[in-house]
C-alpha cells in the first residue's frame, strides 16, 4: 500500500498527478493525500511514472512524499478502518 501526499504548486500538473493516481486506483483520503491499495507490480509501475514524468517538472516549492506500508502493519481509526474490511450483500 502506498499513500502519496503532495504539494504541487502548478493547477495544469497537480490536475493532472492527481488524475495519474485515481486511474491507478487510488482513494482520496483527504484533498492531496490519496491511498493506493493495488499488487507490487502496479504499485512499482506507479512509482517509476511519477519519478519519470513528474519528478523533472516540480518546482523548488513543490513536494511529493510517497510513504510505502503494507494493510497489516498500517493502523487506521475512523471511516479508514472500513475500507479494508469486505462487504458481502446478498
């Protein structure tokens, strides 16, 4: 699981990360930190696009941290706890 908060200061750009992470399947948790539940392969692609694509086009004032934790080790209180849990309807 990856969170991946940011700070991009250019609106064309940060539209356009934040597009980059919902079509990898990532849950918005709050207005610039997102949650991507996804296999290693899709998660490392995801890392190696933002490094390639968007690390050259930030600015000095500009950040991304990407924080790396798997749902075991990850603690959550709230709504986020019930993101994790299966919902069976019959």
């Amino acid at each position: 699981m990856l969170v991946i908060s940011y700070d991009i200061s250019d609106d064309k750009l940060r539209a356009k990360f934040a597009k980059t992470l919902v079509k990898q399947g990532a849950i918005r948790l709050q207005y610039s930190v997102y949650e991507v539940n996804n296999t290693k392969r899709v998660l490392d692609n995801l890392k190696i696009r933002l490094e390639k694509f968007y690390g050259p086009r930030l600015k000095g004032c500009d950040s991304v941290f990407i924080f790396e934790t798997d749902t075991k080790n990850a603690i959550k209180y709230g709504n986020a706890i019930h993101r994790d849990q299966d919902i069976v309807f019959f």
